[in-house]
C-alpha cells in the first residue's frame, strides 16, 4: 500500500475523456439564452453510484435517479437541465421527471431504467416541457472535447465558469481516467448543496465498491464546501464507470485501488473547491485547515463553522485580519475546545497562540488578504483529528445576485 | 390563573424608572467620539439572574458576572463598556474585567462581588484601562429618564438605533415595572448574540425564581432571534430585581405571578424584535411563524433556520416571493417535516398548500414584500408545536459594515 501513487492532471480533458463516453448540451429554451439541456451517455451500461441531498425536501428528478442507483444499479446516461429545478412541483414535477427519463430513453434506445434525470435552477416551477421535447432532438452526443464543454456549460446556473477536472492513473498497467463536471454555486453547503456532479471514469468496478468510494470520498470534499449554508433540494453526485478500460474488477483488496481512490477524491476535491472559489459573488477561495481536534470529523465541523461564518466571510472580503470572529466561530462549532490551547494563523502569521493574541503587522496580513487564496489554520491541542473545509467571502455580489434570482 | 392580565406598555419610560434604580453614560475613549461607558446601579443589593453566551470561547467579563449572578446571588450595579469586547484577551483580559469591577465598586462604596461586568465591541485587543479609570469618574448615576438613555446609547456598537422597553403591571395592588434595554446588532443568532441586554424592575422576587422565569423567556425570545448566525463571545442578559415595589415575594404559587412573567417576557421580546429589525445593515424585521411540528421545540428551530437562511434573508431584501427557498429551509432545519403537507404564506398569500405551488399575484407580493416587517408562516400539520423566530434582511449594507468593521 506504500507503493507511490501513479497520477496525472490532464487539464485539456474532460468527461468524455474516459473511453466510451460521449455527451452534448444545448439551448433548448428554458432560459433564455445560454444552454439549458445536456446528456451524457455511456457506449455500455455503466457502475453507478449516488450521493444526494440530505434535504428533507427533494426535487422530483432525484427520486428518478435514487431509482437507478440503488435499484437498476446500473446507468447508461444522464439528462440534465438546467433554469428550472423542478422541485416542490408535487405530481406534476415527478411526472415531469418520468417523462425527461422516457424521451432520453426513446432518444437513445435504451431501457428507461438506465437514465438518470437531474434537474438545477429556480424552485416550485412547474417545468415547461415542450422545451425539453424540442431540446432532446437536438442533442447529438459525441466523444468530442468540445462537447464535453458544451455539457458542462448547459448544466450552469448562477456560475461564472465552468467546473472540469480529469486525472489519468495506471490500473493492472493500463490507464484509467476518472474526469468530472460539476456546477455550484449558492445554497451551497455541507451534506450537498445546489451542485450537481457528474464523474466518468473507464475504470471496471462493481457498483457497491464504486458506492462506499464515493461515499467516503464525499465527506472530505463535496460535503466539507460552503457557500451560504443553504442546503438544497436538488444536490447530486452521480459517477459512471463503465470498465471499457479492461482492468480487473477494482476493490481495496485490488493493489492498485489507492491509484482509483486518489483520482477520484483529487477530482471530487479539485470540482468543490472550484465550487467553492466561484460561490455566488466569491473573489476569494477560502482553505480552513484544523489541526489537533479530537477526530478527524470534529476537525472538519470547525472548519466548515469557521467557513460559514458570515462575519469572517465578510472580513476576508474586506482584508480585515478579524481573527476575533475565527476564534468565536470556533468555539460555537460546538466542538470539543480548550480556548487556552487554540492557535490561529492566516496566510502564515500567528494572531493568537495558546489563546493570547500575538502582535502582527497589519500590513503584512492586508498582503496576505488580497490574494485569491486565503488559508486559515487553526490549532486545538485537544487530539489527532485533521479535516479541511473550503468557502469564499461573502461580498455585495453575492446580495446583488440572491436578492433578484428569479426575476 | 385565568384571570385577566394587568399589563401597561410605557413608551416614556426606562431602565432607571422602576424604583430604586439609576443609570450614567458617558464617552471615556475607547471609541472616537460616541458614548461607550456606563453603569447601571440599584439603591440596594437586588436580586438578579442571568442568561449567557453558549460559546465555548467566553469573554473576561463574563467570567466575572457569572460570579456574581451564580455566587453572590446578589447585584448592586453594571458596568458596561462599548468599543472593546475584551474577549481572546487571556489572562490580562481576566484581570482588567476583574479591575473595571474593583474600581466600579470603588466608586459606588459597595462590596466588589455585587457589580457586574458587561463588554462589547472588537474582539482580541486588549483594554485601554486609562480612559475607564478617568471615564468612571465621569459616571455620576441619577434616576433621571436621561441618563437612562445616556446608558442605552454607550452599550451600542454598530446598533443604529437605541433599544428600551418598558411595561407596568399590578401585584398585590402595587405597581410594579419592568424595563430592559439592549444592543446588537451583528453577531446575533439563536443561543444568545453579541447582544446585552439589561432589565430592571422593582418587583420583589427572589434570585432563584428569577433565574427560572429569565430562563423560560429567554427560549422564545432572545434565543429566537438570528442576524447572522454567528453567536459570539459576550452575549449576556441580566436581569436586576431589588424588591422596592414592596409586593410579596413572587413565585408560580403567586396569584399574580402571570402578570410579573408577561411583563418580563413582552420586555424581552420587544428587545429581542428591536434587536432583529436593527440587524447589521437590516432594512425589514422578518418574522416567521411554524405551527404544526411535533414540538414547540422543532418548531422554533424551524422557524430559526428559515429566518437565518441566507437566501432568504436576501430574496426578502430583494422583494423576490421566492418560497422555495424557504421551503428548502425547511427541508434542511433538521426537523420531522412531511413535504406533500407543508403550507407556506407570506404576508396573508398562500404560496405553497400542501407542499404544491399555487398560484399567486406577483404584484401583491411585491407589495407585501415592500413592507418594514415581512411575516412568513409555515404549517406542517405534523403535530402541535408552535413558534415564532424574528431576524432580518441580508443587504449589501451588512457586507460593507463587516468588511471594514476594525478600521
């Protein structure tokens, strides 16, 4: 298991990067201009596994995928729109659902079961179906660059760019590319957000070992981002691994699982940070690292609370080195913390050690907060646990934007 | 028990008007220009009880007023100052609270372990002592209405208005007041805020039964109210009762005990309500309503976490009916919650009935939305739980006050 890690960042692929898979997204018309339909198919039925929202209210087009990958357990493609969520629809949306799953199906000529349905924009709108209709003739899914591009520009609502990242690994001496697409960017918050994830990889592996993957994956990266701490109904990750890489059934017991597992947390972990540095009116990406909290878990509830808070979200909007609101926001995470043991540095500077403030230059920290990455590091002294959490500054964008959504 | 309530509102009225109490402010230096020194004393030992902040990081102070509140039993005076937190201070910070109390006791003649300590303002630098000391001498307590305001104006940090309210009521044939004042304004969520609050009253009642009925109350109404989620170091409620309205004791037992409890409890939700409309940046008091969850319980935290829900905070700013995210909200408190029978209005408007959409007229909307207080309310028809939470619009203007709140 020490062995090194074989891994490679291909920043010019994409999701139809991986062998046998194609995909297309275009403007069908529910927004009003940009693209607003996509498909991504697999040559063959694929691995499946899902994450989703823990809302307790969820859009219809989950029920359909949930369908798929936990009773099918098998997926041959995804359709996706995006402008309307289709959630809090009632009957209607979930017909409306169904019927996004048949016209994907009847397009491709496969069984309906093997469809995926996500769905991503305003709430409790009923969808205008015909759109859909009209959109799914033109969607002509090819293993191009360019429509992978097309794919992860449709699935946009609020974002300013497009979320990609791919890595190659080696698996029984053959390689196997795990690439995903993913948009944000409000109600975003730990245990799923208004994201929508989509992984492909070439990999062969069952679905159940695929699932515990992913599943493990999602704590440290998807779930350990926050934008506003709005959890939404529509939140899905969904990964395809349709095994036309030709390598043996993967598991933890398979010698090269670390090279699968890192290229699929490196992708889950480059997709929400990338969510997280283009929240709704972000500049800034914001990394809390936790260090010496009594597990790893706690380490990463500080983290995400220190994230979330508004006040230090605005501080670091406005290069204010206001550690007072980090220490405050750690101490209602309701963690385990002594306060005379927390040390805190942003950037590299020490503002506060055992608890006592330490003198700093201002100026250097007004340096450190104008960058585009601004890393904060807390200290417990409490136990072993370590975690991570990303987010972004809270800025006037960000009321400009929630304040006319729908309008 | 079912006997009418005796229960007049003073609008002229406060802290130094239930007899026996008397109130200075003064600026002292630690801010530019504004008051941000004062005290609050009471002619004789009076009984008190307090509510403080759940944060595991605790200001100086504090350490100091629990003393009192959980060991004396007994308060005399308040010493308050603004522009300073005093919190993250560490030892120093300790001895400087404890040294505004020896001088506070000092200057009245009284024992140290009666006077209470109360800070707020930036958190982490350490106190200018020098203005406190030539500021205490400035403190010349007198029972007149104006320095009663005096003292509400020098606890104010970002607050753009004072907060005071007063009620009267009738025990044993007396009259007996009770007045409060308070200030926010960020930092304020559920679980007490970076909030004092003071209430005086001349009632008899013991300190014990006070720490009770302070308790219940606080549940309802200061741990009701959000800003912005973050709950800081200093937050404290004190309530000083010294007994000059010579009624008997009081307790449950009391055949007007229902009169005393209202007046406390309208006192503190008035204050928590002022608190909430005057939200750093805020342009409308929000109040939401739950009926329905399977306790009062759920329902405060369902109502709590609609209220705090960023996106809804700005689609309320934005005068957008967008009830999906309150809906989402919903979905996301934590609490037990039956979609298909959720009902949402807003204003008087039905928006959702039975978790589906119904139409609705944009333009009353905008109207309704237009309003200074903007009433939202939720049925899950799940079981019997009722509760309210009070916050505020997210605007641009809480972004600019947090970005450059030390400078």
């Amino acid at each position: 298991m020490a062995s090194t890690i074989e891994m490679k960042k291909l920043s010019s692929k994409n999701i139809v990067s991986p062998k046998g898979f194609t995909a297309a997204g275009v403007h069908c018309g529910i927004k009003h201009k940009k693209k607003d339909l996509a498909i991504l198919v697999s040559d063959v039925p694929a691995s499946v596994a899902g994450v989703f929202t823990t809302n307790a209210v969820q859009a219809a087009p989950l029920k359909v995928t949930k369908e798929v990958v936990y009773e099918t357990k098998k997926m041959q493609a995804m359709i996706v729109n995006s402008g309307n969520a289709n959630a809090c629809t009632g009957k209607q949306g979930l017909a409306d659902a169904y019927e996004m799953q048949r016209l994907a199906a009847l397009k491709l000529g496969i069984s309906e079961n093997l469809v995926g349905v996500a769905s991503t924009g305003v709430i409790g709108e009923i969808m205008k179906m015909e759109p859909i209709q009209t959109g799914m003739e033109k969607l002509i899914p090819d293993s191009k660059l360019e429509n992978g591009i097309d794919f992860s520009q449709a699935i946009l609502t609020t974002d300013t760019v497009m979320k990609n990242t791919t890595y190659s690994t080696i698996i029984d001496g053959k390689e196997v590319i795990v690439s995903g697409t993913a948009k944000g960017s409000g109600m975003i918050e730990p245990n799923m957000a208004t994201m929508l994830g989509f992984i492909t990889t070439d990999a062969n592996i069952e679905s159940d070992e695929l699932q515990k993957a992913l599943s493990n994956v999602t704590d440290c990266t998807f779930n350990s981002i926050t934008v506003d701490g709005d959890t939404s109904t529509n939140d899905t990750v969904v990964v395809m691994a349709n095994g036309l890489a030709g390598n043996e059934p993967l598991s933890p017991a398979h010698p090269d699982w670390e090279n699968f597992y890192t290229a699929l947390r490196l992708v889950s972990e480059d997709l929400a940070k990338s969510i997280a540095r283009d929240g709704e009116g972000a500049t800034k990406l914001i990394e809390v690292e936790v260090d010496g909290a009594i597990s790893d878990e706690e380490a990463r509830k500080i983290a995400k609370t220190v994230v979330g808070s508004p006040l230090v979200k605005t501080a670091v909007f406005g290069c204010d080195a206001n550690w007072g609101r980090i220490i405050a926001a750690v101490g209602y995470s309701g963690a385990v913390v002594d306060p005379d043991k927390i040390t805190i540095k942003i950037g590299g500077a020490t503002m506060v050690e055992n608890g006592e403030p330490i003198k700093f230059s201002e100026e250097v920290l007004i340096e450190i907060l104008k960058q585009h990455e601004v890393k904060i590091y807390v200290s417990l002294e409490v136990g072993e646990g370590h975690g991570f959490a990303w987010g972004c500054d809270l800025t006037y964008d960000y009321v400009q934007i929630n304040a006319s959504y729908r309008s």
